[in-house]
C-alpha cells in the first residue's frame, strides 16, 4: 500500500510539531523518520496511524483519503517503543488479540488463530515461548512479540516507534538487521522512526531527515549520507568538522574553525560554512599547497579499525578531528605535538544568510 | 543491641534497630496483643457447648446474618460505584472535580456518630432523601436498608482509593496498541483495561467488608436496633456487656474478632497476588 | 481563531473515539458517579449544617454553654493529647526499624500494625473492660488501690491510642521504605550522629507525610465513638467526649444541639480533608502530574 502524506501540519497548543510536511512511501518500501527528539517524527508516525489527528492537510493510503478515518479501516500494524504488551495475557494471548477482537463473522476458527499464532511465533523465533508472561522475557523478545502481535492482524503497513530505542546497543544491532530480513520478506511497506542514524542507514530503503516539524531530506541512505542537503543533514549523519570562511576564487581560505558552532556565532552578512567529515581529511607533514591548515597533533586514538586523530589549528585554536586508516596513520608516524598540514578530499559548503545560524 | 543482631538479616551501619524495634514492639504488644489475646483467655472459661450455645442461638445468627449481608451488599454496591467514581475522577475533567476527589475521603475522617445521626435524618421518613423514598414504599431508617445506607456510606472510599492509583498508573500505549489492532472501545476496557483492575478492585471490596462488619457507630443511630431484625453483631455485644454478660460479649467477640483476622489474611492475599501475578511462576 | 478552536474540538473528539468514550457515555459516567457521591457524601455533609442551624443561630450556639458540653471538648482534647503523640512516636519507631533494617518478621510486623483497623471499634473497647472492668483480671487489685481505668478517663485514653495505633505508622512505613536508606547511610558516614541523621535527612524527607498522619491520627482519636463507648460509661458531665455527647443529646431529642455539637466534629474533619489535599499537592508534584495521558496536554511529540 503507497502513502501520500499531504502538507500535514500538527501543533499541541501553540507549538507547532509538524509543519506542512509532504512525504510519498511506494508501496514495499521501507522507510526511516530520522531526526532528534522533538522533530515531530513520531506524531508523523501517530498521524499515520490514526492515533492523532493533523490539524491541516490530508493522508492518502493506497491514493484514498484515510484523513477522517478510523483506526480499523486503515489496516496498519503499529510497534509501541515501550512494546506495550498485555501483561496480564501470555505471549500467545497478546499475538492473537487482533484476531480474537474481530466481529464474529470475520474472525478465524480457533484452529485457525492457533495456527496463525504459531507461524508467527515461528516467524520472529519465539516458538518455545507462547505461554510465557510479557515479563518474563527479554526486552528484545518482547520486542519481537510486539511484532508478531501487529503482523497478525496482516496490515497493509507496519508503522515502527522506535522500536529498538530501549534496548541495549548490541541488541539493537542484531534485531534491525532482522528487521530488514523480515521486510524483505514480507514487504509490508514499513515505516520506522528513529533517532539513530546508524539503525536509519542500515535498514531502510530510504531516510526522511526532519528537523523542527519539517524534512530536511529525503532520499536513499547513500544520498543522505554522502550528499547532505543542508547543514543538519550533514552534522546529523555521523561526524563532522565545520569551517567557517569565504570562498576565494575556488580555494577555500579558512579564517575560522570549529567543530560545533557556537550559539548566536557572531559573524554577519552572508557568509559560507563549510563541512568535511573526519575521514574526508587528508594529513602531509609538510605543505603543499594554499588551501592547506596548519595544526598540531593534540591525541591520537589508535583502537579500533581507523585511528581518530584529534588536531588543533594553529590559527584558530579550534579542534579539528581526523580519521586516518591504519596504513597512512603508520605513514606518517605522528606522534603527539607533531605539527601537520590539513586539506580536504570531499567538502560541501552552504551559503549562510545573515547572522550565522546552524 | 547484641540479641537484635540476632534478628537482622543483613548487617546495617545505620543505628537504632534495636531501640526503634524494641519500643515499637513493646508498646504495640502493650496496647494491641497482650489485650486481645486476653479475649480469647477469657473465652476459654467458658466450656465448649456454652461457647457454641452462645454464638449460635436465633438472636446471634440474625445479627450475623444482617452484619455480614449489608457489609457484602455494601461492598458490591462501592464495588460498582467506586469504580465508576475512580474511572471518572482519573479519566474525566470536569467542574469541581478536585473537590470530589478531596470528599471521596470524608467517610475515613467523620467521625462515626455524626455519620449516624446525619443520615438517620437524612433518610428518615420526614428526612431531605427519605420523603421521597417513603411513597414509593421504601423505608429505610430504623429497617434493615439503613444498616445497609451506613454501611455503603462508611465502605466509599475504598474501592476508589485503591482503584484509582492502578488506572492512573495504566499505560496508555496499551490502550492505543489494543485500538490499533483493531479492539473497539469496549473490547479494549474488558479485555486489556480489566484485568488490571480486578485484584484492586477486590482489593478495595474486601476492606470495604471488612470495615463494615466491624462498624458500630454509624449503624446503631439508623438501625433501629430492633433484636433478630435489624441489630448488629457489634450491638448485640454492646447489649450483652451493658447486662453485664462478659462471657457473652467474649464469646461473640471472638466470632468477629476471628472474621476479622480472615478478612486481613484475605486482603493481604488479594495484595499478594496483584502485586506477583504477571511475574514469574 | 474559530476554525482553530473547531480544529481542537475535532481533534478532542478523535482522541475520545480511540481511547476515551463517546461524549455521552463520558457524561453518562459522570452523573453516575455524582449522583452516587450526592446521595451518600453531599447531601449528609449539608446536612449536618442545615439540621444544626435549624432554629438559628442562638440555639446553634446554646450547647456550647453547657458545662457538660465543655466537659466533653476538654475530655476530647485530653484523649487525643495523649494518643497522638505517642502514637507519634510508635510510628516513627515502627517505621525506622521497618524501612532501614532487614529483619526475619519483617513482613508479618507490616501486617499485624493494621490489626487494630480491622478489629471491630466496639471489641477494642471490650479487650480493656475485660482486663481492668471490676471482673477483669486486674479489676480486683485496681479496686483495692482505689484506681480507676475504667468508666474514667485511662480507659478512654487506652482505646483511643488502640484505634489510632497505626495511622502514622503506615503513612510513614510505604514512604520510607521506598526512600531507602542510602542518604541515611552517607549522613551516618559523614560522622553524623544517629540522631543528627535522623533530624537532617531523614525527617525533612519524611515530613508531609509525617504531618497528614499526625491530622488523620488526631482526627480519628478525636471521633472515635465505638470504642469510648464501651469504656467510658456515660457519665454525663464526667466520662463523656464530644462523639458521645452527640449520642446522649440525640437520645434525649435534642437533635439540634446533637447537630451542633455533630457539626464541631464535622468542620474537624473538613480540616483534616483541607490538610491532606493541601499536603497531597505540596509533597507530591509528581503524583499531581502523573495523569498525563489524560490530560489534555501534548502527548509525546517524537
């Protein structure tokens, strides 16, 4: 089923939580909402669902207006991040709780429910557990329950609210690429909210950035990530460093640098900012060429795959990190103190207007 | 302090165990346990069959009959009505609700004699509710009905005071994960909102009961107090002490005393399993 | 401005048809609980008033000159200025032990404090007419000394503390239990005394809750009227508290100065009710808020 979101805006009072937010899911897709908390990514997700209702525009499923219409005609299968199982019903119980609420005329045979239970049970690896209590499992298996208990009503899409937000980080991993098996399996069109990047880029087909009740971007996890659309974008998705400066012909002459910018930076009149990730930063140790910054080693952190080297400038006294591999790291032998000339491989810069601002 | 060491299960920097433990148990023994167990050391003057003769000849069994019946009846009535008042104070706003909510605990704070004689005015044949009652063929001052009035009244808090924590403490999500997949509104209350409730619910019914089989104050101004008809067990005992009857009054005191002690085990239970029931077997 | 207000209705109205109820089940509801709460709790509440001030002022006021009445407001007084303060005491002592310690019995203590809660008013009267009535087993020594404890005012004492036993204590016992003990022990390793502790940290922690016990506790040693009863033998003038006056002065047809009396008892209890509600917001914002679903607040925007 395809969703249409159309110009939706939400506001609780005088806050305005969605503001005129357009977005179209193709049918089998899986999407992540990614943004921090507060984006309005979740009532998105809740307007979606029917569990709020927009204040303006409209919501087409399947090219049908749904703006006005009840929970039970959507169809939509909807993972709560606190899983919200019936305590007092076992697993079994909580998974065929939509079957067993069906008007009489509709509803399976008990065999039937029974059935469809234990393929779901099967599906998300819990066989062994129907006749356990909700807390009397994991925080991932009552995830996974959470899950079968939304499939069994077989909706025509699968809205996820940070559904792996309470669990530990290894867990999380584990199940987000189940996740994205399952859906490749199933291809329910899906929409996961998330405000971890990582979980984002790894399992959706595409990533909705949103930021203060508006998307930023919209596009596939490579797009996002390697062709930021704005500044957020770009300092959302993984480390950055940004240079404030202006462009000279088509060297970029820092005057200013800083990893985050401080509030209310005072520079006025338009100017540009420019952003490179850490691994987009090329180190010699000696100068080469203009466009080059001088700095001095200030840590090295040598654990892990790539080693993270953490500079300062020498004009402007601001940090500036570095991801090297292991083989130019051993290359260039830095040492703590070592002085270092910086030029960037890949950067994007922004036109800022006025007073910068992020 | 050294045999209190005994006692303790876990070794605590924290001083005073001993002190605080020994004055707590000492006064409450002195005021509470050494008395009532005098209760039943002088019930054991008496000899079995006066024992039993006592407590089941036809004026007690009525009494009992009519304490333990409009205490029950009090109950189911608070039961319902305590959950509707619960429901609506949590879920629900409205004008004066914050004044409700602080009323709903008069019955624990009025003092028992004024609750009497109120509501023997109140619903007594020429009283503001009992001049309307009286037409329709319902008297209830001076019958049965007012020991059952008294009894509801003196039980109201309870079933809302114990509901109301556990539907404040309920997770909307649940709700919402119930209309999601597809539960009407009454579905979602019976099957996922329900089942939450019950063991306060019963909870609150069960200390409703067991207040009211105790209650005296309240009931003698309404009751009527007439024998075999509409007097309660707590009056016949008063009767039976007033004629200077103590193994009478002993004896029945017991029976309630050992009703008591059930009632308390039972809600301790009631406790016990709301508090155990979704954990591990 | 208006579409924004219709905006909000709607919205109030979706909100409602997923997990709240139809607009007339919601009212429906309502008067159910009002009409129930009417009958059994305003309607006697007023009427404790109306009936007092039947005939006026000035007979409203005439049982205040009696004698016998003031007899009654101070023997009340006496009662609950023994009881509530050792019970105090029991309290915070029980409370201590329970709530810093672990000890074998722990459980069973809990329990058993409630007892005199569950015991009928009327057989803790009894249990001390039978231990220091003239037939009780100290009865005959009492008599021989010349000391009175029952039909005087150490009976009336004794079942009051009886009744009122645990009403501090168990408002005391749930809050420090779920307080801990690590600020204590932090004070205590600091090189505070044990009393020190207890002053500083313990009791500012405590104190809310520490008040509404003694109120709740005050306010049922003054009104407790089964228990007197049985102890206390009437004697108009002599053995008689305000709860019992009221009966004597009902039983005598004088239902406007029992009113009047009834509605001293009453303003007492309006107070405690004030007291607690007061004390409810004061201590616990957090209880105070914790009806947020409900509330028609932002739900959790992301």
């Amino acid at each position: 089923m395809s969703i249409q979101v159309e110009h939706v805006t939400k506001r609780f009072g005088t806050f305005t939580v969605l503001n005129d937010v357009s977005l179209h899911v193709q049918t089998g897709e899986l999407i992540a909402l990614l943004g921090p908390s507060g984006c309005g990514k979740t009532t998105l997700l809740r307007i979606l669902a029917g569990l709020e209702r927009p204040d303006e525009g409209k919501i087409l499923l399947h090219g049908n207006e749904v703006t006005d219409r009840q929970i039970t005609d959507r169809r939509v299968g909807f993972v709560f991040q606190h899983y919200a199982l019936f305590r007092h019903m076992t697993v079994a119980e909580n998974v065929s709780f939509g079957l067993r609420v069906l008007p009489k005329a509709q509803r399976p045979s008990p065999d039937k429910i029974q059935k469809k239970v234990n393929d779901l049970l099967a599906l998300v690896q819990l066989q062994a557990m129907a006749d356990r209590y909700p807390n009397q499992l994991s925080g991932g298996q009552r995830q996974r329950v959470a899950l079968a208990r939304a499939l069994a009503v077989e909706p025509k899409m699968l809205l996820l609210d940070e559904p792996f937000g309470a669990l530990d980080t290894k867990v999380r991993k584990e199940l987000r690429r189940w996740l994205r098996r399952l859906h490749d399996e199933l291809h329910i069109t899906s929409i996961l909210v998330t405000h971890d990047q990582e979980e984002a880029l790894e399992a959706a087909d595409r990533v909705v950035v949103m930021h203060q009740g508006r998307i930023e971007q919209a596009g596939t996890p490579e797009e996002v990530y390697e062709h930021p659309a704005t500044p957020f974008v770009y300092r959302f998705l993984g480390d950055v460093n940004v240079f404030h400066g202006r462009i000279a012909h088509d060297e970029t002459v820092h005057e200013e640098m800083e990893r985050e910018l401080p509030p209310g930076a005072d520079s006025s009149g338009e100017h540009e900012v420019t952003f490179v990730r850490p691994h987009d930063l090329e180190l010699s140790p000696t100068r080469t060429t203009t466009a080059q910054l001088e700095a001095t080693v200030r840590f090295v952190i040598a654990a892990g795959s790539r080693v993270r080297i953490e500079l300062m400038s020498k004009d402007s006294s601001q940090t500036i990190e570095v991801e090297l591999t292991k083989e130019r790291y051993r290359e260039l032998k830095l040492r703590q103190g070592d002085v270092v000339f910086v030029h960037p491989k890949q950067q994007q810069t922004f036109r800022m207007p006025g007073p910068s601002s992020g | 302090m050294r045999p209190m060491a005994l006692v303790l299960k876990q070794p605590s920097v924290l001083p005073g165990f001993g002190l605080t433990l020994g004055f707590a148990l000492f006064y409450f023994s002195l005021i509470v346990l050494i008395p009532l167990s005098g209760l039943f050391i002088k019930t054991s003057t008496l000899t079995w069959s006066q024992f039993v003769h006592t407590v089941t000849e036809p004026r007690a069994l009525a009494s009992y009959r009519l304490t333990f019946g409009a205490s029950f009846l009090g109950a189911l009535i608070n039961g319902f009505f305590g959950s509707v008042v619960a429901w609506v104070l949590v879920r629900y706003r409205f004008p004066g609700r914050s004044i409700v909510d602080a009323l709903v605990d008069l019955p624990f704070a009025l003092p028992t004699a004024v609750a009497g004689i109120t509501l023997t005015a109140i619903y007594s044949s020429n009283g503001w509710i009992g001049q309307y009652l009286e037409p329709l063929g319902l008297k209830i001052a001076f019958t049965p009905l007012g020991v059952l009035v008294a009894l509801t009244f003196i039980g109201l808090p309870f079933v809302v005071r114990t509901v109301q924590p556990v539907l404040q403490d309920l997770d909307k999500e649940v709700e919402e994960a119930a209309t999601t997949l597809g539960a009407s509104r009454w579905q979602t209350v019976r099957a996922v909102i329900m089942p939450e409730l019950w063991p306060a619910l019963l909870t609150g019914m069960a200390m409703a009961f067991a207040r009211s089989v105790g209650e005296y104050g309240s009931v003698i101004f309404i009751a009527g107090n007439m024998p075999l008809k509409s007097e309660i067990t707590p009056l016949l005992i008063m009767t039976k002490l007033e004629q200077y009857d103590y193994a009478g009054a002993t004896a029945l005191g017991v029976v309630m005393l050992v009703a008591s002690f059930l009632l308390v085990l039972m809600i301790n239970l009631l406790q016990w399993w709301s508090s155990s029931r979704h954990t591990a077997r | 401005m208006s579409t924004e207000i219709a905006t909000t209705v709607k919205n109030e109205e979706w909100k409602a048809s997923l997990t709240g109820e139809s607009t007339w089940v919601r009212w429906t509801l309502i008067a159910l609980a009002l009409g129930y709460l009417t009958l059994f709790l305003f309607v006697p509440l007023a009427a404790v008033f109306a009936e007092a001030l039947k005939n006026g002022l000035e007979s409203y006021f005439a049982p205040f000159q009696d004698p016998d009445t003031l007899v009654a407001i101070r023997l009340t007084f006496i009662a609950a200025a023994l009881a509530v303060p050792l019970n105090l005491v029991f309290g915070v002592a029980a409370a201590w032990a329970i709530a810093k310690f672990e000890f074998i019995g722990k459980q069973l203590l809990i329990t058993i404090i409630d007892i005199p809660l569950a015991v009928s008013p009327v057989i803790s009267g009894l249990i001390y007419v039978l231990l220091f009535g003239a037939q009780g087993w100290v009865g005959p020594w009492l008599i021989e000394h010349d000391i009175k404890i029952i039909f005087a005012l150490p009976g009336i004492v004794l079942a009051t503390i009886f009744v009122t036993v645990p009403f501090i204590a168990r408002e005391l016992i749930p809050l420090m239990q779920s307080q801990g003990r690590e600020e204590e022990e932090a004070a205590f390793t600091l090189g505070a005394s044990g009393w020190q502790t207890f002053i500083h940290v313990t009791l500012p922690n405590i104190k809310w809750s520490l008040l509404y016990g003694i109120i709740l506790c005050n306010a049922r040693a003054m009104g407790e009227f089964g228990a007197v009863s049985v102890v206390s033998g009437h004697i108009r003038g002599l053995t008689n508290t305000l709860p019992l006056h009221v009966e004597i002065l009902y039983n005598e047809y004088n239902a406007v100065g029992a009113f009047a009396v009834a509605s001293l008892l009453t303003l007492l209890a309006i107070v405690t009710l004030i007291v607690k509600t007061v004390i409810e917001r004061k201590s616990g914002p957090a209880q105070s808020a914790h009806d947020p679903a409900w509330s028609p607040q932002p739900g959790s925007p992301s």
